[in-house]
C-alpha cells in the first residue's frame, strides 16, 4: 500500500462519567458498537465520531522530515 497524500486524523474527546478522566481517541479506536472502554476504571462509553476536538498533526509532520 502506498500514500499518495498524507492527511491529518481526527482526535475525538469524551470525560468518563465514573471516574473523570479526559480520553482521546481516534475514530479506528471506537467498537463497531460505537463505545469505548475507559482506559482507567474500564466502564463502556459512548464515544461520538462526529465532531472533532482537532487533528493529529504532529504525526504527519514528524514522518515528513
């Protein structure tokens, strides 16, 4: 496979309502059921795909030098 044009990704943020956590995420990270697993207590959250915190730009720059 190979890139043609590189694009920044869109970072997703949701706040676990058990235990107040802050999470990133991408939209390949969200379950085909549409939850996440907070990474800290474990509970599910819904996990919106639909409007961006920002773009993962730092990756794209950093494979480009």
């Amino acid at each position: 496979m190979k890139v043609i044009e590189r694009k920044p990704v869109p970072i997703y943020e949701v706040t676990c309502p058990e235990c107040q956590s802050k999470i990133e995420y991408k939209k390949s990270e969200v379950h085909f059921t549409g939850y996440i697993n907070c990474p800290v207590c474990g509970l599910s959250i819904w996990a919106s795909t639909i409007k961006p915190k920002g773009y993962d730009l730092d990756k794209v720059e950093e494979e480009e030098k």
